[in-house]
C-alpha cells in the first residue's frame, strides 16, 4: 500500500512564496525564510519530508551585499548548466527590486551577479519568474508592487513580462503589463489589490499563468490563472477563477504563491502553495502544502486544497 500524507507537510512554519526546484531526482525548497537578510534551503527525497539545508543565499556574505531587508520570493532555475535564484529585495533608495544570484550547487551559496536585475523607475519590483520556453527563450514575468503604483487612488499590483537576453542578465524592449486586478474575487471595488506571484507552465501549445490574488495576510488570498498562445500574451484569465481558495472549515486560509513540480517518475504533476499557520489570526506565518494538478481538456485543475490524507507522490518506493 503506497504511504500517505497530509497538509500541511515538512513540519516548516515561518515561510512564505514556497518554491520547489526537481533536480537530479531530489527537490529543493526556496522560500521567503529569512526577510532580513535572505533565503533558508530544505532539501527532499520525497517532495513530503524536508530537512533544513542551510542558507542558500546570504546577503551579509560578499559579494552579496545588497538589498536592506524585505528578502522576498527567491525562486531558482536550472540554466546553461547553472543555478540561478530570482528574487526581490528593498535597495538603499527605498523601492523593492529584483535581482540575480548564481550557484554552482542547488543548496547555495548564491552569490549575485547583477543585483538589482533593472532599475526602478519610480516604482517598486517584486515576485520575479523566469520562464524558459521549449525554444530557450527566456521570460522574466514580475510584479509592479501595490505599495508604490498607484491608479485613479488605488494601489493595484500587475503583472507583466519581458524576454530576457540568453545570459539572463538584460531585458529586451519594454515591460508589458499582461495582467491586473478585474475579476470580482480579486477585490477589485477595495482599495488595495493585487494580482502576484506569476508562475508559467506550457501544455499542448498553450501557456498557463498561475497566479496569486488578495492580501498574503487575509483569508482571501487565493490562485487564479490565465491562458495564452505566446508569452508575451495577450492573457485571458479563466472564468471559473480561483482554482484554489480558503476552506475555514478544514482550517486552509489564505491559500496562495505556488509553484509546480512532478513527482519522481514524472507521471504526475504537484501545486506547492503556502496557506496560514494560524488560520483563525492569519499573517505572515505560513506552512508548506502541495496538492496534485492536472489538465482536463484546457482546463487547469486541482485535487484541492486538502486536509484529509492523500497518497504519497508516485515513483516513491
């Protein structure tokens, strides 16, 4: 009989943005871990039982010394045989920005290479996302932060993309902004509102962007996604959004900032979210959860969000 498991796992708390790189036949977790000064790194042979690595990226360590606090969202990729973490953090001027890390190991140390990645322009940067199409053209997707964009006297977070030069480290024309807050459950009559955390996946030709929508800190917040035919979009976000929301009764609030991984014999595909530890008193404390994924026709759906306990992932033995 195939082990069981049940959310949240990992026994991690204090985490948020959860992150999961497959690897070699291993998983490796990034996570908003350490907002002070950067980013904790789990290690798992599993995707359901992680063990504390260390500090991936330190930012008290040269050539790291950038940024002065609010580490936020690392996520890492396996690129032209190297690892490169994307994350944001405040700079000197005051604006959040995102920059570029490398490694030669999955566990770190992360040492920048261009730190920020772009300039501000008066604005505050977050939640970067490299996507590398089949063609290998690289995506940078990110976040024009609420704090510092302002519409009409609402702050609104969007989302755009750029391409990205083959070395990662320029961008190419300007940033198209590809989608903001416009559906009723993204709270789009309050003044504050968000559409976050960008995540792209490709299926049959068509690209899926799986996003987060609402307050972190609130019950509410929750992942919708939009489809596309190229990158760049245009984007038009699913009617039946969100795909993954709070359930009070099994206490999941605030279920949110995914990413996707496959399970060992890759024969199936797993959301990894974050929901509150607390969720009676929501806030920045929050625990790690993956739940499986699928498509049904163009349909992106989730077996989800549980509490109840489901088989381990397949090709664990």
């Amino acid at each position: 009989m195939r082990k069981k498991y049940i959310n949240p796992i990992g026994n991690i708390d204090n985490i948020g943005d959860p992150f999961v790189l497959k690897h070699d036949k291993k998983y490796y977790l990034y996570a908003t871990s350490m907002p002070k000064s950067g980013f904790k790194v789990w290690k798992s042979l599993n995707l359901i039982d992680w063990r504390l690595r260390g500090v991936a990226f330190d930012s008290n360590l040269e050539p790291n010394k950038w940024g002065t606090g609010d580490f936020w969202a690392p996520e890492v990729i396996y690129f032209e045989e190297k690892f490169y973490m994307v994350y944001s953090a405040r700079d000197v001027d005051g604006h959040l920005k995102i920059a570029l890390a490398v490694s030669e190991d999955p566990l770190g140390p992360f040492k920048n290479i261009k730190a920020p990645l772009f300039e501000s322009n008066g604005f505050s940067w977050i939640d970067g996302h490299i996507f590398i199409d089949n063609d290998q053209t690289p995506y940078l997707f990110f976040v024009k932060d609420c704090s510092e964009n302002v519409i009409n006297g609402k702050h609104v977070s969007q989302i755009y993309v750029q391409k990205m030069s083959k070395d990662l480290l320029n961008l190419s024309g300007s940033p198209i902004m590809i989608l903001e807050p416009n559906q009723q459950w993204e709270g789009i009559n309050k003044e504050w509102q968000w559409n976050e955390g960008p995540f792209v996946i490709k299926h049959n030709k068509l690209y899926y962007l799986m996003y987060s929508a609402n307050f972190y800190a609130s019950s509410d917040y929750s992942i919708g996604y939009a489809i596309a035919k190229d990158p760049i979009g245009p984007w038009e976000k699913n009617y039946n959004n969100p795909i993954i929301t709070k359930d009070l009764r099994q206490g999941i609030s605030g279920p949110g900032h995914n990413s996707i991984t496959t399970s060992l014999d890759n024969t199936e595909s797993f959301i990894v979210y974050h929901t509150h530890k607390y969720p009676d008193s929501p806030n920045g404390n929050r625990v790690l959860n993956i739940d499986r994924i699928y498509f049904e026709n163009k349909n992106l759906k989730i077996i989800g969000p549980t509490r109840t306990f489901q088989p381990f992932p397949s090709g664990n033995y």
